[in-house]
C-alpha cells in the first residue's frame, strides 16, 4: 500500500476494469455503499457529499491505487482491497482515481462537497407545512426554491436559512409567494373648513363753531386684523356733518362754505357691525393599484415656481413646488387576510401667511413667493383585504381678536364703547383620511364603465330651447346594464 502527498495511492492486487453502477448520494442523506462491477472500459460518475460525512466505494475486485486531487477537501481511508471510504472534510469540490495492477484506470469520481441541509428542509416542511421550499446547497451557499403561501411564511424561510448559514448573504431567496400580489387603495380625504369673522366699530364726527372759530372732532377706529372693514356699505348712520356726496367723515369740511356743506353744530355717528361665516368642503377619493412591494403615488394640485438661485449669466433659476391632495403607498401582501401598508398623504394649499416678498429695483417689480399650509400624516398598519382604518383628529383652531380704540376715552362705563372697534376672527379646520386596501385581479375593458359611456351632447336645438348641454338618455345604458358601480358625474 502506498500513500503520496499529492494523492492518495493505496498499492492493491490487479483486476479487470470496472464499471461504476452505484446511486449517488444526496445532501443529507445516510451514508450509502457505491458500488462498482467488472465491465469493459473506465467508469466517469459524479456524486456530492455532506460536510464532514463519508461515503463507502465498494468494488467488486481488488484495486491497487487510489489518487484523491485535492486531499484537503475529501480524504480516502482504505478498509481493505475492495472497500474505500471517502470523508468530506472541507466545502468545494475535487476528484478521486482508482487504478489496477496494470495501471488501467478503473473507476473516477467528481465529489462536491456541501453542506448537509437535511435538517433544515425538515425544519421548514414542519414548520410550514402548507409551503412546498426546497433547499440546495450551492458552494457554501443556500438556495431556496419552491412556492409559499405568502410572504411572511418567505421571510421566515430565509432568516432559517441565514441562521442555518450564518451569514444572510449567503442565502438566496428564490421564493415565489402564492396568491395575489395587486392591492388597490381606495382613499377617501375629507376636509371641511369653517371661517368666522366679527366686526363692530363706531365712527364718531362732529362739526361746531364756538366764538367765530370752527371745531371739528373726528374718531375711525380700524380693524387690525383685516386692516379695513369687511364692507363699508354695511352699518348704521345718524346724524349728518356734511353733504352726501362726500365720501368721508371730514368735520373740518363741514364748516366750509361755497355750498358743499352747511350744515354746523351737529354730530355725526356711523355704526359698522358685520358678521361673515364661511364653509369650504373638499372630498378626494383616488384609487391605486400597486404590486405588492412597489410604491404608488397620487397627487391633485399642481406646482408652483420658487427661485432657488442664478446660473453663470445671472438669470434667475426656479424649482417646482407641489402642491394640493398627495398620497404614496408601500404595499406588501403578507397573506390573504394580512396586508401591511405604509401610506403618506398629505392636503396643502397656497397661502400668503409665511409668504417670501423680494423687492424689485424698479416699481412693480417686487416678487412674492407664497407659502404652503400643509396637513400631513404617515404611518404603516396591518389590515385584511377589505378592511378600512381612518386617520382622524387632524383639527386646526385658530381664534383672533384685536380691539382698537381712542386711549383714555374708551374706558369710559358706557360711552367707551363709542370709542372701541372690535374685529374678530375664528378659523376652524378638519382633515379625516380613510383607507381601504383590496386585493384585486385584472378584468375585461367591457367590464368598466367610463364617466364617457352612454353620454351625447345636445344638439344645437336642444340647447337653445331646452337650455341641455347634453341629450337624455337612461341612467344605465343597456350595454352598461352588467356594471353595477357605474357613476356619472352628468346624467
């Protein structure tokens, strides 16, 4: 018997050539007798061998010599002159040669050795018995095919497998999630705002000449807030100083001749009170569909230019701001009954409060760039198809109130109110979001209605007679009668 260094020779009595006719062994399994029989010619085969396991090579004659490429990798031991027994010691791949008396080559092997996932196939098909994974070794990497329920049932698999492997990069997911994979996202934004502003202001004027010399008293009180009256045609006058073609309270004018206003010694007093309560009601209800894991984007508004600095000429470069009802979505189909989705929406609109103001070189030239009031919510919940969840509370309250008044005069107990304006303002804000995931399948185009179907303008007659834009026509057109979600926003 002889041993190399490069190879293992095991010196043994000659025999005639042998044919190999032994199954190759599996990753994992029990170690199986290969076994090979006289036949005319060498025999080629491949077989693959658990890490740190061995394999039994039974001939059915006496060999001489037996070379293994790479001993490092797979060592042979030899038991007698027709049993050898291969140990896979490290990972990779090499060969090993068996030889007769004669030097005729009789039976070689290619041996990849691999990890033993036994274990952890078993682990899986246990704990998931619904999945059907498969488990392959792959140069000390694993490989995972086969089908899944969905994807939570994918994501256990591979952090088994990373466990299994002890590096995640050494694991491929080749899964494929069963079931449907499309959600589609039915939005609906609601936002009412409700707007109240108060005013209450008493303008006093009068006109008297004492002793020759004229005397006029005037008092305007302004509104703060607003900076000038909701409306000048609204209040109450008593009184008169001066003539009513004047536009103004002015005393001095009244004691003025040449037949403008003659009246003298008298009091003038405009009372101003108005009251203003404004409603804004805004619903959004967009849909999107979106793979399971890719992210969707909806936007209703528009953009706006802001300056954001000047190229090498000096010319004035902008970007573009969005602006109006936003909604992204991040699907991911966990199951049927799970789905995980992290939505962002959010409702702005222009505003001059916070606005920017650049002044211009030359009158007029002045820029203004606006500001955004916005209202935005994020989050990531879990729901089953069909489910729907809301993101409420989104309230706003804003109270102003400003008084203006003639110091000293207006603390008087009951005439100080002749001297006061009061100016009010109350602004009121909420935003409800609520969203409602569906698992979804493409249909038929003939299955969809459009705002389109079933609509004709009117003809000319129609509309100067009747006053119709369009023609009638039934509410549910015959060839629509099969889609019963059909709406028109002109019937």
């Amino acid at each position: 018997m002889r041993i190399l260094a490069a190879g293992l020779f095991v010196g043994l009595l000659a025999m005639p050539v042998f044919a190999f006719t032994a199954k190759a062994s599996s990753a994992g399994a029990t170690p199986q007798v290969l076994r090979a029989e006289a036949a005319q010619g060498g025999v080629h085969e491949r077989i693959q061998l658990s890490l740190h396991k061995a394999e039994l090579v039974h001939l059915d004659e006496n060999a001489r010599d037996v070379l293994v490429s790479n001993p490092d990798i797979v060592d042979a031991i030899v038991k007698g002159p027709r049993r050898i027994i291969l140990l896979a010691k490290k990972i990779g791949q090499t060969n090993a040669f068996f030889f007769d008396a004669a030097g005729h080559q009789l039976l070689s092997i290619d041996i990849r050795v691999e990890r033993d996932v036994t274990a952890l196939s078993k682990m899986l098909h246990t704990d998931m018995p619904g999945s059907d994974i498969h488990v392959a070794a792959l140069n000390d990497n694993l490989v995972l095919t086969g089908d899944v329920e969905n994807a939570v049932q994918a994501t256990r698999a591979a952090d088994l497998a990373a466990r299994f492997a002890g590096d995640p990069k050494k694991v491929v997911n080749m899964l494929n999630i069963g079931g449907g994979e499309q959600v589609m996202l039915r939005v609906r934004i609601a936002e009412v705002q409700r707007a109240v502003a108060k005013q209450l202001g008493i303008d006093l004027a009068g006109a008297v000449v004492a002793g020759g010399v004229p005397i006029g008293v005037s008092t305007s009180n302004p509104y703060g807030l607003v900076g000038q009256a909701l409306s000048d045609l609204s209040g109450f006058q008593a009184g008169q100083v001066c003539s009513a073609a004047s536009s103004a309270i002015n005393p001095l004018q009244a004691l003025q001749g040449g037949g403008v206003c003659q009246i003298r010694n008298n009091v003038q007093g405009t009372l101003k009170a108005l009251e203003t309560v404004g409603l804004v009601h805004m619903l959004a209800e967009p849909n999107l569909t979106a793979v399971s894991g890719q992210t969707a984007q909806f936007l209703a508004g528009g953009e706006f230019p802001v300056p954001a600095g000047r190229d090498l000429e000096g010319n004035v470069t902008v970007v573009f701001k969005k602006f109006g009802v936003g909604l992204s979505f991040t699907p991911v189909v966990l199951s049927p009954h799970r789905i995980s989705l992290q939505i962002s929406t959010e409702v702005s609109e222009l505003t001059n409060t916070g606005s920017f103001t650049l002044t211009g070189t030359t009158p007029g030239s002045n820029l203004t760039i606006p500001a955004l009031s916005v209202r935005r919510a994020q989050t990531t919940v879990e729901l089953p198809s069909g489910g729907s969840f809301a993101i409420a509370g989104l309230l706003q309250h804003t109270t102003k109130q400003q008084i203006d008044a003639f110091p000293g005069l207006k603390d008087m107990p009951v005439l100080g109110a002749l001297f006061r304006s009061r100016d009010f303002q109350n602004n009121e804000t909420e935003l409800v979001v609520m969203v409602t995931p569906y698992l979804v399948n493409p249909v038929a185009p003939d299955k969809i209605a459009l705002p389109t179907d079933g609509f004709k303008p009117a003809t000319d007659v129609q509309t100067l007679l009747f006053g119709n834009l369009n023609q009638a026509h039934q509410k549910v057109p015959p060839k629509l009668a099969h889609k019963p979600d059909q709406r028109f926003i002109v019937q």
